[in-house]
C-alpha cells in the first residue's frame, strides 16, 4: 500500500472522503452515516485516572490486537500524539477522529482501514477504543454490521469491560450499556431557509435525539449540513436504536426537507433563485473566500442544481464534486492540496481559486480543465 | 466498630426493619452464627463476597428474635421484639476483614473516586466504580436514559452470546482472516452453556445489590418483588434449570434487522 492512500497524503486530499460520495438512495438529502462504539478494557483505569504508562499499556494491547483482526485488506497505525498538527486536523477534517483525540500530547492512537477509510478506531481518546465507520448515503444497517464485526474481533483478544447490568462500561455513564452512537447527515437547506429547522431540533430533542453539525459542534450549521444522532445508550438493543433511526426518524426528515423544497419553489421562486444565482455568482467570481461562506455558497449551489434553478446545473462538477468541495476547502485539506503551508490571507486566494475552477472548469490563465489534462497538465 | 455481643471486631451488620422502623445491629462472625444470622437456618443461596448474606424477607419474624435492649436505633414501639410484624426485612451483609480497607466511605474501592469528584469531572475512574459508587450514580444513569436501569442488547462473545452482527457483518468485511465459521458456532454453543451459569450468577448478583439498595431507602414493595426475583434465579440454579441467555431473542431480531437491506428489526 503506496503513501498516497495514507489518508493525510496529497492524493487522498484531491480524491476527497468515501463518505462524500453520495448516495444513490434519498441521495438529495442523505449525505452520509456513522455508527460508533464506545469500549473501555479491564485491567485499566479509566482515561481521567491514567498515567502515560497506563495509556501506552492501551495502546500496545490493541495494536497486538488489531495485527490478527483482519479488519480491512490494509490498516494505517498512527501514534497521534507524534502527529505534526496538519495531519492530525487532516484527520479531523476527514471525519476518521475527533477534535478530542488531535489535542494533546498523552500518549493516544488511530488505526484506520485503507484504502477506504470506512472503519477508524481511536485508542485513549475518551474510552479506551472508539470503533467507528462512515459510509456514504444512507447504508446504517451495513455500517452497524461492519462497527459490531470489527468490536467482534477486537474483543476475541481484549478483555472489554462489560456488566450484566449496566453493559459495556464506559468512562462517561452517559454512554453506558450499548455504547452505541448512531447518526445520519442530512443535507437540509430549506428546512434552514424556511426556519422550520428549529421544529426539527426541538422534536428531535423531544424524542431523546440530538442535532449537530458538520463538525459536531453545537454552532451554526456549516453548509446546512445536521447529524441527528440517537442520545440514549441504555435500555434499548442496538436494533431498535437502528430500526428507529433508519425507518422512522430520517425518512420523516427527508420527507419534511423535500416538502420544504417544494414549497420554496411553489411560493417563494423567485428569493430562492435568487439566493441560488447569488452563491452561484460568489462561487464563480469571487477571488478571496472563507471557509464559513464558501459552504454556504455550495450548499445552495447544490440545492439549485437539484432544483434546476439559477443557472446551477450548468456548473462543471457533478453532486458528488459539490460535495468533495466542502471537505477540500477546509483548511488543512487546502493545504495539502497546494502541497504547501498557507497563511489565512494564501488560503482565501486559495479557496477562490480551487473552487472557481471546479464550478466553471476554468483555469486562472483562461484553458479549461479539459485543455489542461490534455496538455499533460494535471489541474487542481 | 465492635461487636454488640463480645467486644470483638464486628463484620457481619444486621438491618432490620419492622413495622416500618429501622433497628440495626453488628456483630462478629462468631456471634453471628451463634444467632444463625447466615447459613442454612437463615435460608441463604450461595454467596458472593461481599455482598449481602441472606437477603431474606418475610412476614414473618426473621431469624433469632432482637434480645431487648441490644438492637441499636429505634425499634422499640412498645409491642416487644416477639410480636408478628406485617412486613420485616433482615438484611445481613458481611464486610471481609472489618477495618483493613482504607478507603473512604462511598469511594470506589479500585480507584478511590467519590460522588463529588466525579461532580466535578462528569468522568468515572475505573470500572469498579459502577459498582460501588452505588445508589447516586444509579439514579442519574436512569435519569438519563428515560428511567431505564439495565442494559439490552449486544453483549461480549465470551459471554456466549451470539455476534450482534450476523451474516451481514461478515459478508461486510473484506479480509482474508475468514474464521471456521462451523467451528466457531460449536464453539459459541459451548460457552453459552457456560455463559448462562455465569450471566445468571450475575444476574443474581445485580438484583441483590438492588434489593440492598431498596431495603436501605426503605422501598419495600420494590424489595418483595426483586426477593421474588431472585428466589427463581435460586430455583433455577439448584435444579440446573438454566435457560438459554435472555439475549438471544435480541440476537435474533438483530440478525434480521442488519441485512443490507434495512429491514426493521422488530
């Protein structure tokens, strides 16, 4: 396996996440799913009460059992507290671990499956081991299947600390019992324009789920993009936590979302063409761009080219491009693209750049993409 | 703490509550086996360390009657110690080696944190402390689980269960470390059987610490029916009566609900 499927290389920064692909099924709104566990094992304190040793002692006995689990055809280690910071918020922007596990020098690590990176596990984050996979669209059954397969393996060797009464124990009892966190990402710009998005989080609260966004955090949607997660762990098999999500929850949501997209359309055609055309325009011509409106400019973009409004399907990159974009404008991924450091000045002419060729398929000096490739230059 | 008989050091504590007040008493193994406080006559299961020794309730009079006057707290209530009560529960805990520990009351015993620390982090030390943080954690996990107090669903492999993921999670890895899968199915067989003894014995643990908790905050009706409760898993374990592990009609649910397909597990 060649360094350029490590998942901070720069041909895995131009070929963007799996889990940005898209989905064929609800694709219009469904971007992507995860399903993580949480597990500690015996025979260690708890993170708050480790030492450096106790954490390495971790590390060593999930390595030795990772060697045999046969998780993937290949599988990256990586010490993250050795990490250059640029890798670890590589990693970060990719979604393969938290902003928890990138900060800090105690000792900690991260396996991820390669080439596809769909299963990442984190070792001394806030549990001993986090298992994670993300997929694209809206496959949580497969992903609930791969994450408990690959707790299977790790467990065959590991001692996991479990209860008959209270399950896998964890260091935060809110994740106690199954440990599961499943989410989905939804794409959901008219719910966000129309304000019926605050319905959404209230109801979702009221049903015991939480509503985050890109990143997780509990600020502004980026690119009106929102992870609806289950928030109890306890109580329910990880079955119906699943069946709950996948059958009743998003599909309401996704109906509630393309409702809204009809209504904006019937109604208000004109302010959301007009709203489409203007990011359209940001997009094409701008030539310094932040992170923050350059999302927000493609998520509108990407609603206008489903809706065919404002010019928005004539841009030259196809749904799954759009959205590769909004991972590719990010600052450590911009930068290694550019295969150089940039300061935030270098990165908004950067962005500017990057995405005004993907949108028009025009390079800086005027030739397409087309007529770049074929004169052996290899665009951006 | 001494013995309320010799004056030696007392291990085995006695609760007891009848007509709804509360008479403790402590004493040493030797005295306490002179009351019959633990062993066959007091009708107790096989035990566990340090955990209660006969969690018996009945309507009854419960073992040797409280000599007047040496039951510490307040039983008396002018009917003397020989009338017959509408409900008493006698619970007994034995404490192994009195005064060799030195942790601090209602710390945990692996790590040493205690309630206000974990206030102050919202992060648990160890494993241990899910046992003996006791009754306050307890109730803020239900708080936060909309009341729920036990844990459904996946469970480890050793403990003989079946893999949560079934067939979908196989066919969804691609390795070349494909496991015998007839050998481990046999294999599976095996341990449940040896699983079920163990995850009833711990079973049976759980619901005795329960049932000291409700008899400690005075939740009688809880008490009789977790008594209740456990006087089956008893039954079960001396006859050999032990049935399958309750998750396998989850695992069987789980199966069908994680085809790729997404059918609704039920």
């Amino acid at each position: 396996m060649s360094d350029a499927h490590a998942p901070w290389s720069s041909a895995s920064a131009r070929r963007g996440a799996g889990w940005l692909l898209g989905g064929a099924v609800d694709g219009d709104v469904v971007i992507s799913c995860r399903v993580r566990l949480a597990r500690n094992l015996r025979g260690f304190p708890f993170l708050t009460k480790a030492s450096p040793e106790h954490r390495l002692g971790v590390m060593d006995a999930v390595r030795a059992q990772l060697a045999c689990a046969g998780l993937g055809p290949a599988l990256l280690w990586a010490n993250v507290h050795e990490l250059p910071s640029l890798e670890r918020t590589l990693l970060v922007e990719r979604h393969l671990m938290s902003k928890e596990l990138a900060k800090g020098d105690l000792p900690r690590g991260l396996a991820v499956t390669l080439p596809d990176e769909s299963l990442s596990i984190m070792v001394n984050e806030e549990d001993h081991l986090r298992v994670q996979c993300v997929l694209a669209g809206m496959a949580l059954p497969r992903a609930w299947a791969m994450a408990s397969e690959a707790d299977d393996r790790l467990e065959a060797g590991l001692d996991v600390a479990y209860s008959p009464r209270f399950g896998y124990l964890t260091a935060c009892p809110t994740n106690v019992g199954t440990g599961v966190r499943m989410s989905v990402m939804l794409h959901l710009p008219a719910l966000r324009i129309s304000g019926e998005i605050e319905k959404v989080k209230r109801a979702a609260s009221d049903m015991g789920l939480s509503v985050r966004g890109f990143y997780g955090e509990n600020s502004e949607a980026l690119g009106d993009f929102f992870q609806i997660s289950n928030q109890r762990t306890l109580g329910r098999p990880e079955g119906l936590i699943l069946g709950e999500l996948h059958e009743q929850i998003v599909p309401t949501v996704v109906a509630y979302e393309r409702a809204a997209r009809r209504q904006l359309v019937e109604r208000q055609r004109r302010t959301i063409e007009d709203q489409c055309g203007r990011a359209l325009g940001l997009l094409r011509h701008a030539r310094l761009l932040t992170p923050e409106e350059t999302m927000g400019a493609l998520s509108l973009t990407r609603l206008g080219r489903l809706l065919s409004l404002a010019d928005c399907q004539n841009v030259a990159t196809d749904d799954a491009g759009l959205l590769q974009l909004m991972l590719q404008v990010q600052p450590a991924h911009l930068q290694r693209i550019a295969e150089r450091q940039m300061d935030q000045q270098q990165r908004r002419e950067f962005r500017a750049d990057l995405v005004r060729q993907r949108i028009t398929g025009a390079l800086g000096d005027g030739r397409s993409t087309g007529e770049a490739t074929a004169q052996g230059h290899d665009p951006v | 703490m001494k013995c309320d008989r010799c004056q030696a050091e007392a291990t085995v504590h006695e609760v007891v509550i009848r007509h709804g007040k509360r008479a403790e008493r402590h004493v040493c193994e030797r005295c306490a086996a002179k009351l019959g406080l633990f062993g066959p006559e007091a009708g107790s299961a096989p035990v566990l360390p340090n955990e209660p020794l006969a969690p018996t309730v009945t309507a009854d009079q419960v073992g040797p009657p409280l000599p007047a006057g040496e039951a510490k707290g307040d039983a008396g209530d002018g009917e003397g110690v020989g009338g017959p009560p509408a409900m008493t529960f006698s619970l007994v805990s034995k404490l192994p080696g009195g005064g060799d520990r030195a942790t601090r009351p209602g710390a945990c015993r692996g790590c040493g944190l205690t309630m206000a620390q974990f206030r102050q982090t919202e992060r648990l030390g160890c494993p241990q402390c899910y046992d003996d943080l006791g009754a306050s954690l307890a109730s803020l996990i239900e708080r936060v689980n909309e009341g729920a107090s036990c844990h459904v669903g996946k469970k480890p492999r050793r403990l003989g269960a079946e893999p949560a993921s079934g067939e979908g999670g196989g066919r969804a890895m691609a390795s070349s470390g494909q496991p015998n899968l007839e050998g481990d199915a046999r294999e599976r067989a095996a341990g449940r059987a040896r699983g079920d003894a163990v995850e009833v014995a711990a079973r049976r643990k759980a619901l005795r610490d329960r049932l000291v908790q409700a008899v400690s905050l005075e939740q009688y009706e809880l008490a009789a029916k977790l008594r209740d409760e456990l006087s089956k898993l008893d039954a079960m374990l001396v006859t050999g009566l032990v049935q399958p592990g309750a998750g396998e009609s989850e695992q069987g649910r789980g199966r069908g609900g994680l085809d790729s397909g997404g059918g609704a597990p039920s």
